[in-house]
C-alpha cells in the first residue's frame, strides 16, 4: 500500500469530516521531530528496530515513538526468526513489534521475504532444484499472508546482486540462484504480491552509493536488472538503496548518485532509503570531529537523493548509537563505538540528526499525488 501525503490524505479525510486511522495530527508529535518534519514534505522518516531494544529499552522506543512514522524489524521479519524449522513459523518477534507499532499509529515496513543471509540453519542443507519453488513460495505465501493489508512495504529480495560472482545479470551466486536460477526474482516477486497486493514490493540493495569502480559496476548492475525485470513484467515497485555510508569516503559524487536515481525513477520505481547509517571507522577518534564528518557525508548524500520526488522516505538503520551492526562488521582499531546513528547513547540528538532534518527540510514537497 504506498501512502499518501498526509497532507493529501488527511485533508481529503477532515473534508469527510474524520480522521484517517493510521494518521497522526501534527499535535500529537513533537514538531521538530524527523517524521513530523518528512510528513510535511510527503515523505517519511523511520528506524529499524532490534529485538533487543523492543524488549528491553523503553527510553529507546519512546525516542522512536517521537522521530518515527514507520519502523522495521531489524532481524524479526527473516527467515531464521519467522521460519525456524521446516514445518513451524514463529510470528511472535515480528508479531511484538507490529503490535507495538500498530499501537502507536506508527507504520511497518516488512525485511526481507529472500536473502542470502538471515536464515535458518535448515534451509540452505535441504534446499535443491526439486524443492526450491515450493519452499520459496510456501514460506512467501505463509509469511506475507500472516501480514497482509498491515505492512507498508516488502523488500521481497535483499543484495541479489553480486558481479564478482560472474552469473547472470551479475546476480549473487546464493541458494536461490542455485536451485531455480534467475526466476527465483520473478517468483518471489509474483509470490508477494499474490500474497499481499497492498504492500509496495522492494527490491533492496546497497553499494550504490559512491563514484569508485566497483560500486559503478553495481550501479550498472541493478539499472540492467530493473530493466530485464519490467520487460519481463515482473511486479517490481520500488527500490531499496540501503545507504550504509562510511565518512571517510571521499569519493561521493552527487552528481553520479543524482543520476543514477533520477535513472530508476525513469523507469517508474519508487525509491525508499532503507538503512541510513554513517559508518566513522576510519576517522580520527575525536568526538566532535567524527560527529561534524558522519553529519556532513550524510547530508552530503541526501540532498543528492531527496529531490527526486519518486524518493518516499528514509529509515535509519537504527536510532541510537547504543546499537549498530558497524560495531561488529567494521569495528575501529580503537575499539570506540561507531557515531553513526541519529541519537547518541543518552538518546541526545547528534549532529547527524540536525543534517537529516536539514536535508528533510531542504527537500522539494512531494506533489499531493505522489
Ligand atoms: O535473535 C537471536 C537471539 O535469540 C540469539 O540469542 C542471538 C545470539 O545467537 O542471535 C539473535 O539473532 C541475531 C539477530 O541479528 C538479532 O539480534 C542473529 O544471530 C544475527 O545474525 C542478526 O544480525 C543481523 C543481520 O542483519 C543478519 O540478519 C543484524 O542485527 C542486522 O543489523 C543485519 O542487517 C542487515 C540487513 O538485514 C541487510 N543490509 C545489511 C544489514 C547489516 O548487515
């Protein structure tokens, strides 16, 4: 279901004399908050949520009540945690934070139906050519079933590409190639939307972000693949641009990324930011520094993307510095945690906070269409 501006959405429902359900008047959030200021815009903000913290940290989750419109389940909507055996589904994680969510009026976006990662320790030993399409649509088909009508989104497909793998259509060379070839795309895609027409289908991706070779041959990559897709009228909606950063990059060219959306836009997809965060590892130490560099990159990289009205919002990868995946994937020499979330570990906004809202604010609205 791809929403609309809520500008458009509760005017048309005020002059019907009721307030949308799902809709949030602007009172009842902070107005400086990140979502209040994207509604303002026609986009949205949101943030990744662990299991840890919907658990485990109410201080956290108030913060995300106050910034966010939507939220997505950093590991609650994968196969290892909605699928841990064969034959049995356990929808309590993802089912808590929808809950959760739903109680707040706040949306729910659904990750990810296939990935080469984040599942279960069944799947990839009993998985061949004979079996693939029913595994793969049984668990699609159960899944977005189990949610349909309440997500707003699917990434239906997550880091398929891959050239160094030298496959078809530079595909990752995964368990789902393996078994069905390249139609296991198509067949997620069709599986999804035949589950739950209401939620837009995503497909997500990362490393597209900056001007240096390997991530141009990924850029040119996914364009060859959207294409291949429509041509062969696969549902295809949107794309998912995860936008993991690193501030010691210095190859970001905004023109390249300003072209390169303006490219998937020309080809009727929406496009969503999926999992913004700034990674500072190869930064000097210093606090204030870090903080003024991750700030600048991203703002850098956002007002290369949110004036392309096909771009719907932006999900952090999560709020708080008190989590992040950097911190194990590309961990500092110096041990220190990474600063690349919106909120420090006090939930104090950081300067990375002021460089969304500046970016959100400099945004062009979204015509009421959109
Ligand atoms: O929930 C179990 C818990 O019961 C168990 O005690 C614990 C220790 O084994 O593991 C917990 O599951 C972990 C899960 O995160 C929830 O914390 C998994 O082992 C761990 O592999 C999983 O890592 C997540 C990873 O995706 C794989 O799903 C990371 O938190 C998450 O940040 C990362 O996110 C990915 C996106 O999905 C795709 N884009 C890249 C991004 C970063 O890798």
């Amino acid at each position: 279901m791809h929403v609309l501006p809520r500008r458009s959405l509760l005017a048309a429902c005020l002059s019907a004399g009721v307030m949308p359900s799902g809709a949030r008047a602007e009172s009842d959030v902070g107005a400086s908050a990140l979502n209040a200021r994207a509604r303002r815009k026609g986009l949205f903000f949101g943030s990744a949520v662990s299991d840890e913290h919907l658990k485990g940290d109410p201080a956290l989750l108030a913060r995300v009540d106050a910034e966010a419109g939507i939220v997505v389940g950093e590991a609650s909507f994968k196969w290892a945690d909605l699928h841990p055996e064969a034959d049995r589904y356990d929808y309590g994680r993802a089912d808590a934070l929808l809950a959760w969510a739903n109680a707040r009026r706040i949306r729910v976006r659904g990750h990810t139906l296939v990935w080469h990662e984040g599942n279960p320790d069944w799947l990839e030993p009993s998985l061949n050519a004979a079996n693939a399409e029913k595994l793969l649509t049984g668990h699609i088909k159960n899944v977005a079933t189990h949610f349909a009508g309440k997500l707003q989104h699917w990434d239906v497909v997550n880091e398929v590409l891959q050239p160094d793998d030298n496959q078809p259509l530079a595909l990752r060379q995964t368990l789902w190639l393996k078994a069905l070839g390249p139609a296991y795309i198509d067949i997620a895609f069709h599986a999804t939307k035949a589950a739950d027409p209401s939620a837009l289908r995503v497909i997500n991706e990362f490393g597209t972000d900056y001007a240096m070779p390997w991530q141009e041959r990924r850029r040119v990559a996914l364009l060859a693949l959207l294409a291949d897709l429509l041509r062969r009228g696969v549902p295809v909606q949107a794309v998912g641009l995860q936008a993991h950063l690193d501030a010691g990059e210095t190859t970001l060219d905004q023109k390249v990324l300003s072209r390169f959306i303006a490219e998937i836009a020309g080809m009727g997809l929406k496009i969503i930011v999926t999992e913004l965060d700034v990674r500072d590892q190869r930064l000097p130490a210093n606090v204030a520094s870090r903080d003024t560099a991750v700030a600048d990159h991203a703002r850098a990289w956002l007002d290369a993307v949110l004036p392309n009205p096909a771009v719907l919002g932006v999900l952090s990868w999560g709020l708080s510095d008190r989590r992040s995946w950097l911190n194990d994937k590309f961990a500092r020499a110096d041990k220190l945690a990474q600063r690349a979330l919106p909120l420090d570990v006090d939930l104090n906004r950081k300067k990375l906070w002021f460089a969304i809202a500046g970016a959100i604010d400099a945004a062009p609205a979204r015509p009421t269409s959109s």
